[in-house]
C-alpha cells in the first residue's frame, strides 16, 4: 500500500493552493486526487477551438474586497482586468428596463433605499428592475435572497469593482498547477471512501485509463477534503465524526448569467 504524508482530495483551486504551500512549507510527500480529467472544479471555463476563453461556467470575476484572491492573481501571474458594475459612469438604464444602446445614451435612475430589513440588491438588480422593492421580491423568489451578484448583507459593501481573469477563471487552476512537482496532481484518481484509522487514514481510489477501471488504496497521516461538502457525507469518515461539521456548512450555486452578443458563437 502506497503511503504519503498528505493526500489532498479535490483538484479545484482549494485543493491545489493547499498541495502548493505544503510543499512550499517543506512537505514534499503530497499527493493531489481529481476524479475528473481537468483540474479546476467548479471552476471551469468554457474555450473556443483556438483555446480562447468564451464564457466561465460558474465563478467567473473577483470582487475589490477579495484581497486574498487578487494578491494570488498578482503572484500566479494571472492577468485580471477590471469589471464595473452598471452604476458606471458609461453603463447605466433608465428606470425599468435594460440599457441596450450604446454606452452613455443611457440616463441613471434615480436612487431608491433599500427596504428595511434587506439585504442590499446588486447594482445590476437596482438598475434593470422598475424598483428596488419588485427587485427585491423577484430576488427572493428566485432562492439567492440579497445576492444577486455578490453575497451582501446590511451593513456589508463590497465595492463597484471587479476583476475578471482575462483568459478565463481557471487560469488559477492551471496556473497553480504548472508550480507543483511532477507526480503530485493525479487526474482521473475518484476517491470512492476515506476511513480513520488508528495509524492515520486510508483512502480507496477508482483509477480510470479510458474505458479500463482499477482500485488503487493509498494510506495517509494526513487528509485534506478538498471538495463540496456534499459530495463528502457518503464517506467513512463523514460517519466517523465529520457529519456535523458538513452538514453545518450552507452550500449555494449562484448560477446568474447576463449575456448580450451579435452572430454566433
């Protein structure tokens, strides 16, 4: 049976950045589990033939208050380019409708408060809805209550501006994979189970090589669970102690999608 210091389980950016300042950190026995074929996880973006970004499929810009992520971008080398909200100067819609004409033939709304007891709307939700209060309530109806753009509660800001990675979001992905030893990502590797033992952990592994499946089981001193907590309950060691902890964890797909675009894609 293989044996490593660390076996992280997740191929995401979570995963990977903890596989990456281990190593950093003088542990070089790490392994890295990805059940799919591509890293990134939920981070996932969507390239044309010629391998140019056309769309990012769930997370796909960083807010200003996101200091972590933008100080990671500048030390990955990741290119970001600045995103504003439709408060913009260039970008606003008149009251009750979309601004579809070029930018600056569009008048602003007028300001209106948020109702008492909300969380703030999206400046996108304030400026394409007739009111803040029919925004509101469509915001509400449509299970992501006061986060239309960004999560944002009363007394919360977080800022007009954004960036987006310009060659798409899982450029953190690949680009903190290209830093880590050869060997220590395994793509195709789906942790089946993770049980505690008395020595550390065991983890069962279905290895796929095409259509071909095998079982790989590898020990551990140490695991990482490095994916959604859902995707985590059916494991051992969820059974073992871990349950609480993963059902206390509030899981939410913001799935928001503003495109506009001439011709085909």
């Amino acid at each position: 049976m293989e044996h490593h210091s660390v076996v992280v389980i997740g191929g995401g950016v979570a995963g990977l950045h903890t596989a990456l300042r281990l190593i950093e950190a003088g542990i070089t026995d790490v392994r890295l589990y990805e059940g799919r074929g591509g890293l990134g996880g939920r981070v996932k973006t969507t390239r044309d033939a010629q391998g140019n970004a056309r769309y990012n499929d769930f997370a796909w810009r960083v807010g200003e208050g996101n200091t972590r992520m933008l100080a990671l971008a500048t030390e990955l080398g990741v290119e970001m380019r600045k995103q504003f909200s439709p408060d913009d100067a260039e970008a606003k819609a008149p009251t009750g409708s979309h601004c579809d004409t070029p930018h600056g033939s569009c008048d602003a709304p007028a300001e209106r408060p948020t109702p008492a007891n909300r969380a703030p709307l999206s400046v996108f939700a304030a400026h394409s809805l007739t009111n803040t209060a029919t925004a509101d309530r469509v915001d509400r109806e449509s299970g992501y209550a006061g986060r239309t753009a960004q999560v944002a509660f009363p007394g919360e800001s977080h800022g007009s501006t954004n960036y987006i990675p310009t060659k798409g979001m899982n450029e953190f992905a690949l680009a903190i994979s290209a830093k880590l030893p050869e060997g220590v990502v395994n793509l195709h590797h789906r942790a089946k189970d993770v049980h505690k033992t008395e020595a550390g952990y065991t983890v069962e592994i279905v290895v796929r090589d095409g259509n071909v499946y095998s079982e790989l089981v590898v020990s551990a001193d140490t695991v990482v669970l490095a994916a959604p907590p859902v995707s985590l309950r059916r494991f051992s060691v969820a059974k073992q102690g871990l349950d609480p902890v993963l059902f206390a964890v509030h899981q939410r797909r913001l799935c928001h999608a503003y495109v506009k675009c001439k011709g085909e894609w």
